[in-house]
C-alpha cells in the first residue's frame, strides 16, 4: 500500500507525464536538482505550465489521475515513474523520456541486455524468415527483444522470441495498454506480458492515434542497445526509428534484401547512411558486444600497454579485429573481468562442466547442472563475453582452450 505522500507523487508524475516535449525536459531537470514531482507540478501549476496539455486527453475526456490509479489497479496494470529505481537504466539516458511508463508483465534488469526489431507490416517471406532466425538466435543468447506489436515484422520478431522457454521479449504501445492494437494480436499481448512485458507512455483508453507511434519509436530505440531494421519502404517508421536510435547513441543494423524489391529501399538507404550491414544474428551480437562487456562487467585491455582505447567501435572494427589489431602492435589482448567483477560461481560451473563433458546443448547442461532454466541463458552469455565457451554451429556450447 502506498502512504499519502507516495499517492500524492504518483498523481503528480501521471498529471506531469501529460506534458509536451519541452515541458518534461524541463520536469526531468528539476527532479535531477533534488525537488519532488509534487513540488516540480505545484511550481509549473503556478508558472501557468500546464496550457501544454492541449490534445492530451484519452479519448477527449478530463483527466483524473486518482481515477488512473483506480483503473490500473483494476486492470492490473503497473506504473512505473522516473524516480522509480527499477526505471530502465538506458531509457533514462535519452532526451525526452518518459515520465511514466504504464506496464503490464515484468521489467527485469537484465532486459537492458536489449536489441530492438523492426520492420515493415507487410514483410515478403524472406523478411519474416530472417527476423525469425535473428530473434529467435538473438533471444536463445539472452537479449531481449524490444518490438511495437504491430503486424508484420514486429509479431514475427516477438512470437519468435517466445519460441525460446526462457525468451525474453517487450511490446511498446503507441496507445493506451487496455487499447490492444491490433486487436488480432490480443494473444501475442497475453503472451508478452507473461514471458516479459507490454509497456506504454499512454493513459488507459489513448486510441492508437497515428501521431502517437512516431513518438513510441523514441522509447523502443531508447530502451536498446541497438536497432536492427529488417525491411522498410523509404518513408517507413523504422527508419524514423533508426535515426532516434543515432540521436540516442545506440546502433544500427540493417538487412540487405532484393534491389528490385520495395522492402529494400528504406534498409540499403540506412546502409547507405552508414547503417552496420548484418547476415546473421553472430554480426549483431558482435555490434553490440562492447556495451554488453562494460554492462556485464568485462574489458577488452591491452596487456602491458600503457592505453587502452576506452570503446572500440562497434561497427568499424569487431573485437576479433581489435584483438588482432593488438597483436599486430606486439601487445596481447585479453579479456577481463572489471575491478571488482569477476565469473560467477555458476559460471565457472558451466565452464568446468562444458571442458569435462564438451560440447552441450542448453538442455543438456541444465540435465547435468541442475540450474535454473531462468538462470542459464545470463550465464552462457557471461562466459560467451568472456571468450570462456563459445555456440557451435550445431547450437552446442563448448569450452574455449586457452
């Protein structure tokens, strides 16, 4: 139960997350100085703020945050606040993020661990085969994939996903969450929410006006380490999409398709504007790898080298070629755990088990482990980041010999 005061704050975020642009700015500035959203809302409510509501209401009615409270609790839907220390960390990072994030499922800390998917709502086999290759991949690595539920490449990229037993996936709305859009996707919803979690920035019953999925793509992009875009025509969204994840300082992948096919033209454009050309899901992983070792706690060092190049960029040169970089410099390269972060005790588990038995399916090292299946996925990536055991071909883990 939530006392007075933490009632009166969540009334003032839901009243301040109706701001426009400008106005939550300035919202996220003033909570970064120390004043409380109840504060922040009586402060603005004098200013004369609050004129940049206009057009803000769900379905033209009077919002009424004590009533937002009752409807969510009903509907079971969580409101997370920008105060709140489970607000995902990335999202945190971008220049308008929202005040409230509406969510129906778990956020969980390692959904930071993220790549975002879209694409066209009217993909050609090939699209949904490779985004169902690439998520289904990406997932069985433990990234989260981050899509909108709309028809096409979205659903193919979410139910993909939950083709993995311990696959992660989140859905972000550009309407209200008791507002499924499309309605033909009110199962995939029910499956997202159970295995991950569907979120929004919109009040209970906001129609999926079009105005309101330009705006939603800043929040996929920003929950991700990177967008890979699948197909899209040249005024598509995902390439809106794309460019708020340049905006934000996240990556960007983009899949070759037909020349002569109309799909083609907004991916070889991103190419073209110096997108990362993917072929398959190991090139996305290897994009990403630098944020995932500094999150996970690992850095590739130079050894007896008196500097280390503090990022290495993604796109222009994968760690394999910065290793081999190294080397040609006559330093050797390694990878490390971070001060103060080292492997798990399970990981060293795995890592034992993989050099006694080789090569293991994951079924087969939860048969002879006994670990939680929630479990193995973080931990094979942790040893995969590592350079301690790396996916075979015929999907095994092995131990690398060093």
């Amino acid at each position: 139960m939530m006392d007075s005061l933490q009632f009166q704050n969540l009334k003032a975020f839901l009243m301040l997350n109706r701001l426009k642009i400008d106005g939550r700015r300035r919202v996220v500035t003033l909570l970064a100085e120390g004043k409380t959203a109840q504060e922040i809302l009586e402060q603005m409510i004098a200013e004369d703020i609050f004129k940049e509501l206009a057009g803000q209401e769900a379905g033209g009615q009077v919002f009424l945050p004590e009533r937002e409270i009752e409807l969510c609790a009903l509907k079971k839907v969580g409101l997370m606040t920008f105060s709140d220390p489970a607000y995902p960390g990335l999202l945190k990072e971008i220049s308008d993020p929202p005040l409230v994030l509406y969510v129906k499922g778990t956020i969980e800390k390692a959904d930071q661990n993220s790549i975002a998917i879209v694409g066209t709502r009217h993909p050609s086999f090939y699209g949904r085969a490779q985004t169902k290759r690439f998520a289904k991949e990406l997932a069985a690595k433990g990234l989260t994939i981050i899509s909108g539920l709309a028809r096409g490449i979205d659903q193919t990229a979410h139910e993909a996903a939950l083709e993995i037993s311990f696959g992660r996936t989140l859905a972000v709305l550009g309407s209200g969450l008791d507002v499924i859009y499309p309605k033909e996707n009110e199962r995939l919803y029910e499956r997202i929410a159970a295995q991950g979690a569907v979120l929004s920035e919109y009040p209970l019953g906001m129609p999926p006006l079009p105005e309101n999925f330009p705006r939603r793509n800043r929040i996929l992009s920003g929950l991700s380490y990177g967008v890979f875009v699948v197909e899209a025509h040249s005024r598509s969204g995902s390439l809106i999409t794309a460019h708020q994840a340049v905006e934000q300082g996240r990556e960007v992948f983009a899949l070759p398709g037909p020349v002569d096919q109309l799909t083609s033209r907004g991916t070889h454009r991103l190419l073209k504007e110096g997108a990362c050309l993917v072929e398959n899901p190991e090139d996305i992983f290897e994009g990403l790898a630098e944020y995932l070792k500094r999150e996970n706690g690992f850095e590739l060092v130079a050894a007896g080298a008196a500097d280390v190049p503090e990022n290495v960029p993604p796109c222009g040169m994968t760690p394999d070629e910065a290793v081999s970089s190294f080397h040609a410099e006559g330093m050797e390269s390694v990878l490390r755990p971070n001060e103060g972060n080292s492997l798990s005790e399970s990981a060293v588990t795995v890592e034992e088990l993989l050099k006694e038995e080789g090569p293991l399916t994951q079924d087969e090292i939860l048969d002879f482990s006994g670990l939680e299946l929630l479990r193995l996925p973080a931990l094979l990536l942790q040893l995969e980041l590592a350079r301690k055991v790396k996916k075979n071909a015929d999907g095994k883990y092995a131990a690398l010999k060093h």
